[in-house]
C-alpha cells in the first residue's frame, strides 16, 4: 500500500517541472477566453468606430450601387472600379481585424504569460493517431468540450433569438430605410447582439479560466519519488559529490606539501601537529601558514621539511594554537605575533650560524617555554573547558 501511495501523483509541481512545461510550450490554455477576447475587442472597435464605419460603408455601398454606362460598357473601368472598392473595403475593416489579432493574442498570455518556443512546430507523429484521437474524443475532457460547445451554441443562438425577437421592426424597417440612416441602424443592432453574445461568453470564461489552470497543474503533479530524483539530479548524487569533495581535498593538500620547502620554519607537537609558517617583510604584514596537518599528514610536513632542510621547532602549544587558530594561507592570529616572533628570531639566527664564515658565532639556544594565551591553545584547561 505505501508503494502504491507513493506512486500517485500527489504532490504539486516543482519549478523546474513548470520550466521544463514552458520550455516545451505546453502552457494553460482556454478557447473560450480567447473567443471571448476576439469578441469583445471587436465590439470594442465597432462600438468605438461606429460612426466612422457607417460613414465608410455608406460611401462604399453607394458608390457601389452606382453605375455610370461608360463603366457598364467598359469591362477594364469596371475591373478598376472593383479593385478600387476593394481595397477601401479592406481599408474600412482593417482596424477591426487589427483589434481581433491584438485579443487573440492578448488571451494566451493572459493565463500563460508571454512563451516562445519551437517544440510545438517539431513534427510528432503521435499526435496524428487516430486512436490517440478517439481516447481524446470520449475523455472526460472531450466531455467537457462537447459542453462548453453546447453552452457556446446556446448563448450564440439565445443571442440572436433575442435580437430578432425585440428588434425584428427595426429590421424590417431597414429594408426602407435610407442609406444614411439604415447603415447606423444596422451597425447598431450588430452591436446589441455582440454585446448579447460576449456577456454570455464572460461567463463561461469565468467558469472554464479556473478549471483549466487546475488541469493544467494537475497534469504536472509529480508522485514523492519524482520530486526526490529531480532533488538529485539538481543538487548531484552524494556519492558522486563526496568523491569530487574528496579530490578537491586531495588536490589542495598536495598544493600544501608542494609549499613546505619554501616555509622557513616547521613548529610541531612534536608528533600530533604540525605546522609550517613563511614570512617575507616586502609581501607580507605578518607571518602566513602555509600548511599543516595532524598525524600523518604531520609525519609527511616532518619529513619533507626534513629533506629541504627546513628547520624544525618544536613548541607543543604554539603548534596547537597554530593549526587550531590559524588557516592555510591565512596570516597568524595577532595574539601569537610574540610567540611567533621568538620562533622567526631563533630561526634567522640559526640561518646565520649555519651561513657563518668567520669562527666564533655560537649557536642560537632553541627557545623554551614560548608563552601563548591559554585562550588560544586546545591543550589549555581553559580551552578544555569551553
């Protein structure tokens, strides 16, 4: 039973499952909001531009109607009568197809947002199965389509019952109706009825706008398991990070050992820690460590600085507040600039013993009980305890 409960699709979708659906512009979409977008921005246009449409028509249907025996003779006249009414025609109604396309496109973006993508133009054959077709047809969402059909019909066929039903002496009457006043009169009762029609519409768009966006989202609710494998594939596979955090670790302590043999001075504990420290007066404002490590990555610090002849101090508290305190390539905290500078003091004097060349330099005394604050040393009863 829990496998089966996992295996629903009960959990909403994930933003990269959304981002992946607009990528393949498969967005939420509602027909009947754009029939009613189309509608209303043309009655929006004939409504605005009445008066100028009925002008426009008016003159086109009387210069239309009016035939001259030169043009009834002339069959080129005619033919350039004909393109001449024409063009005007599609003149008159331009900016209502105009306003038409502007809601047509307006409706997508309304309930999608503005998308752009080839993936829908890419030919796919499965979606010219017939039997895909058939299975559409009596889903429930082919049922919900056939209804939204009838209900359009209905408010359709509501719409021009009522017209004809109120406005059927108005009609008649502009069968005798003079051109100027017939030609309003017509254009105001195409208005009463897509007036009629598009408040039938906003309801059905107000009803079908809300259920598509619930399918839509609920045709991309993923099942738990789902969710956890995208978690995965966006923060990567632990083992896979582990191993790539395990290189890096390994690659930057090899960096590390490459450094030792510059450092001028290896303090040690002598065996749990060590830690190498660099001081160039021109470069740096106070000493740097540049490696360190605990147990065997001490023994190698030991060992390499053994080869490169690089000093070798031991100072069981310095090094302890040193690898605890201090991070490679950081410099030395300020409260151990004392304790360091007594080590840099003992190391400078044993370069110069060793590089004497007249008799009688001494060697430097290694430096004993070198103070660090208890604060900073792990050994301390103070640090213990915190």
């Amino acid at each position: 039973m829990a496998e089966e409960s996992d295996l629903e699709k009960t959990e909403p979708a994930s933003s990269r499952r959304l981002e992946q659906a607009r990528e393949e512009g498969n967005l939420p979409q509602s027909r009947e909001l754009m029939a009613f977008m189309v509608l209303a921005a043309g009655m929006g246009g004939l409504w605005a531009m009445s008066g100028w449409l009925a002008s426009r028509t008016s003159a086109l249907m009387r210069e239309g109607l009016t035939i001259t025996r030169d043009l009834a003779f002339d069959p080129a006249l005619m033919f350039s009568r004909f393109v001449h009414q024409a063009s005007e025609g599609l003149i008159t109604v331009a900016p209502l197809f105009l306003l038409t396309i502007v809601g047509a496109i307006a409706a997508p973006i309304m309930i999608g947002g503005w998308n752009v993508s080839s993936k829908p133009l890419e030919l796919d054959f499965t979606r010219m199965s017939p039997l895909k077709g058939i299975k559409r047809i009596f889903s429930m969402e082919g049922v919900g389509e056939l209804v939204k059909a009838v209900l359009k019909s209905l408010v359709v066929g509501i719409a021009i019952w009522w017209t004809i039903r109120h406005e059927q002496d108005t009609l008649f009457a502009l069968i005798n109706m003079p051109l100027e006043a017939g030609v309003p009169e017509m254009i105001h009762e195409l208005l009463v009825a897509s007036l009629m029609i598009v408040g039938g519409m906003a309801i059905i768009v107000a009803i079908d706008v809300p259920f598509q966006l619930w399918q839509y989202y609920a045709k991309l609710r993923m099942t738990k398991e789902e969710l956890k494998q995208e978690g995965k594939e966006q923060d990567g596979n632990p083992e896979v990070k582990g191993q790539i955090r395990r290189q890096q670790r390994e690659m930057a302590r090899r960096r590390m050992m490459q450094d030792v043999p510059t450092a001028d001075v290896i303090v040690t504990n002598p065996t749990h820690f060590a830690v190498a420290l660099k001081y160039d007066g021109e470069r740096m404002a106070a000493p740097q460590v540049v490696a360190k490590g605990m147990n065997l990555i001490a023994a190698n610090i030991r060992e390499l600085a053994a080869e490169h002849n690089v000093p070798i101090l031991e100072a069981p508290p310095l090094a302890r507040a040193l690898y605890h305190h201090a991070d490679v390539g950081e410099q030395i905290p300020s409260a151990l600039y004392t304790a360091v500078a007594e080590v840099m003091a003992y190391v400078y004097q044993l370069a110069q013993y060793f590089g004497a060349t007249q008799p009688g330099v001494s060697k430097p005394e290694v430096p004993r009980d070198i103070f660090v604050p208890e604060a900073l040393d792990p050994g301390s009863p103070d640090e213990v305890a915190a």
